[in-house]
C-alpha cells in the first residue's frame, strides 16, 4: 500500500464530541499506543481560524512515528460542499498513504455531513468507514445548552460508540444518565464504554460503521469564508501577531499567532489563562520555560511539555469573548 500502489481500503473513523470533552487527548492517548508497522493520518478541523490541535499533537515525542497530521481551521470542514475538507484529505491521503485515517471535526461541526463526504463515490474504493466515536461528558446532560443544542444531539446519533470521558469527575448517576440518554438518542446498536483522561485502547476503531445515512441537507450558520485567506495561512505582520475571530452555532472564538522571536513568561501565562471565563481554550507557546501546551476545560487548566513549535498560537471559545484579552496576553511577554 505504501509504494506506487493504489491507495483503497483505509481505515477510517470519525471521533467526535462537543467543545471540551477531550477528543484530542483521546487522539494523542491512541497515537501512544498505535502498532509500530502502521502509519497513521489525522486530519483536524477546528472551529477558530488559527489551529492548534496540529500544534499540539505534532510537538508529542512519539509524533513523528509514521504519524502524519493536516489541519482544516476555520470552522465546519463539510461546509461548501465539503470541498475545504476533501481538498485537504486528498493532499494527507496522497502524502500519508496511511494504514488508519483518523477525522477529528470541530466541536461545533455537523458529523453527520462528514459522514456523507466520506461515503460519496469519490472516497467508496479509498476509505473503509470504521466505527464512529463521540466522545462526552455524562454531567452536561444536565445542561440544556448540551441537550438542546442540535450538534451535540447529532453526534450521539451517528455514533457506533459512545464514549462517557472524565468519569474521575462524575457522580453517582451520571454513567447509568448517559446510557439512558444513548438509548433514547442513539443508534440501537451503538456501544456505550467509559474511560478517565481519553485513554482509550485502539481496538474499539476497529469494526465497520453501522450508521446510516440520509440524503445530504447543508443548512449551516457559520461566520467563516473559505475565499478569504485564513490566519492560520497569512503571513504575520510586522507588529509579530495576527489575530482572527470567528462565530456560529452560539460561539465565539478569538485566536492569534505570535511570531517564533516572542517569548512568553510561562507563570504569567498559567495565571491568565487559568482565570479566563471561556467554553474552552486551547495554545501553544514559546515560552520562557520551553514550549508548552495549554488546555482548558471548565474543569481545569493542563500545561503540557513540547518538544517543538514553529510559532506560539492561542484559540478561545466561549458564548462572550473578553475584549482586555489581547492587552493581557501582550503584558505576558518577556520584554
């Protein structure tokens, strides 16, 4: 498969969930234990414009083991007729030739038309659909913004697996509520396992998708345009950042770039950032302590050792942005 071969057959899954609930730990938890002979593709969507997710996960020790790694930024990836999302997944498979495809959608993505790009004619002979696995929270299902929110209901629905992350931080009821909320929402087939920090074993990927599909139906709000160019793509000026904003789905976000020559003081970062009032925030800075990755849940803040970064990158995502937040991050700078 992986000389001049013709690419067919690749095993892909979709892992999926809403903002915070762990998708890319999980992804960095499988690559730990992917098998030595295999290579492996991610392709990454998120909702801000700046990408982090690619940061994060290629600054891992292990990240250059046959792993290979494509960020679609900007928002829903099957928008436009899934042509952003294609045009990057035809470039990953071309360069990977991957044993695995891994597809992570932005939290506030539509994986049900994601499912719909990867079953079209153009993929049938090149992708194996493997199980779909949404990642959630059991204690949001108390939350109506999570129980109403059509997204979050959506990626329930497609799922051959269920998995209910974080249950060092539930109580009592909260599996046996999302067995039941499965139940109710879910596939009748779909399997509902539980797990601490996203550590998941590889072997629940494996197995064909039972999920079936209805006809394609784009009807989306988001703020992005693909025809313009993304921060993530533009050149950083010479004040050293760019930002970027985007919206939809009852989100904002706020995201900026820093030149690779800014340095930041780690401790009044980790001050900042742990006092933000954000649905989730994600970064990747050179800091004056080494890289380090940051993310935050409503639970807590994890700083995390890299081994690289081309440049520092910060993304948050809340319902009301914080308009001090760029003057704050400038003060963390080491002068």
């Amino acid at each position: 498969m992986h000389g001049t071969e013709k690419l067919t057959a690749v095993a892909t899954n979709i892992i999926t969930g809403f903002l915070g609930v762990g998708k890319t730990s999980t992804i960095i938890q499988l690559m730990k234990h992917k098998p030595q002979h295999e290579r492996w593709a991610i392709l990454v969507n998120e909702f801000g414009e700046i990408g982090i997710d690619g940061s994060l996960m290629q600054g891992q020790p292990y990240s250059d083991q046959q792993v290979y790694i494509r960020e679609v930024p900007g928002g829903c990836m099957c928008c436009a007729a899934g042509v952003p999302m294609q045009v990057a997944l035809n470039q990953l498979l071309a360069k990977a030739k991957p044993d695995r495809l891994l597809i992570e959608p932005t939290g506030l993505g539509h994986p049900k038309e994601v499912l719909q790009v990867l079953s079209s004619d153009h993929y049938r002979e090149v992708l194996d659909l493997h199980k779909t696995v949404t990642l959630v929270d059991a204690r949001k299902l108390s939350d109506e913004r999570y129980t109403n929110h059509a997204t979050f209901n959506q990626q329930i629905a497609i799922a051959d697996t269920v998995i209910g992350n974080k249950t060092d931080l539930y109580q009592s009821e909260d599996k046996q509520r999302l067995q039941d909320y499965v139940h109710e929402h879910g596939q009748p087939s779909a399997e509902v396992i539980f797990c601490q920090y996203g550590e998941i074993s590889p072997d629940i990927l494996t197995g064909r998708s039972g999920v079936s599909l209805p006809a394609a139906n784009h009807h989306h709000h988001h703020g992005h345009n693909h025809s313009k160019t993304l921060a993530a793509e533009a050149d950083i000026p010479a004040c050293g950042y760019i930002k970027a904003e985007n919206q939809g789905e009852g989100f904002h976000s706020i995201g900026w770039r820093f030149a690779a020559n800014k340095v930041f003081s780690r401790e009044s970062l980790s001050l900042l950032l742990t006092g933000l009032a954000a649905e989730r925030v994600k970064a990747v800075f050179v800091t004056d302590e080494g890289v380090v990755g940051y993310n935050l849940t409503a639970d807590t803040l994890t700083e995390i050792p890299l081994t690289q970064t081309d440049e520092s990158r910060l993304e948050c995502i809340a319902e009301q942005l914080d308009p001090a937040l760029e003057a704050q991050l400038l003060a963390c700078l080491v002068e």
